[in-house]
C-alpha cells in the first residue's frame, strides 16, 4: 500500500485511542501514523530487503515493548504495535504478501480471502481504504 494509505490507517487508530483514552489528540496522532510509516523505512536502508524484517510479528512487538521498558506508557506502547501491525494486515493484501514469522520463518503471509489480489500500486483500493479509515476516523472523533 501507498504511504498515504497507512498513514490514513494511524489516523484511525489515533481517533480511536483519543476518544477511548482521552489521549492528547496531538501526541496520539503523531505517534500512531509515524508508527504506521515506519515498516516502509526498510527502502532506505541499502542492506535491509523491502518487506523483509520490518513487516514481522517480531518488529511488530518490539516498539511496544521498548516503549514498556522505558516507562508505564502502556496506550503509547500498544498503538505502536498497533499502527505496525495494521501496517502488516495492508501490506498482506498484496500478491507478495509480508514475512510475518520471521525470523522463525521466511514464508510469506496473505490476509485470508482477498490477500494477494491487491497491488500495492492500485490507486481505487488505496483510495477505498483511505476513505474508509479517515470516514471513520472523523465517525469516531463527532460521537
């Protein structure tokens, strides 16, 4: 998927985490789509492959428990792993699917039915999904 795509799907969840927690509707937002973006850094780094580590279970858990570690922040630990995990369930909507067991496994993961038949180019998909995530989104912060 498109970054823009994830990006509107850490909206959805910092919508979320602020009208349930009454979080601070700034640090939420920022802290769940930089999470939602930061599996697709892979493509700057020359010795790390795309979709490779960064789209794991096992990268998926780790911002959240550092954040743990670090201090009692357990909302800001869970919408880390959160927004990376949500990153994952789009990206297996691609044909290629993600590496979701590694590094206990390389075998790529599809989301169940539809995974595998949306590239991650297709701009109607990307479209839908940015509609749906902001629409609710804006649902979610008006009730």
């Amino acid at each position: 998927m498109k970054q823009q795509t994830h990006a509107a799907c850490g909206i959805l969840l910092a919508s979320l985490a602020v009208h349930l927690y009454q979080s601070d509707p700034l640090i939420t937002l920022f802290w769940a789509v930089f999470w939602s973006l930061i599996s697709d850094f892979d493509v700057y780094i020359p010795t790390v492959r795309h979709r490779g580590i960064t789209h794991s279970l096992a990268f998926a858990l780790f911002p959240g428990a550092v954040v743990l570690a670090i201090g009692q922040f357990h909302l800001y630990a869970a919408l880390a792993s959160l927004s990376v995990i949500l990153h994952l369930i789009m990206d297996s909507l691609n044909p290629g699917g993600v590496p979701l067991w590694l590094p206990l496994s390389t075998k790529r993961v599809r989301f169940p039915v539809i995974g595998g038949r949306v590239k991650s180019d297709n701009l109607i998909a990307n479209l839908l999904i940015r509609f749906v995530a902001i629409g609710a989104a804006i649902l979610v912060i008006l009730t």
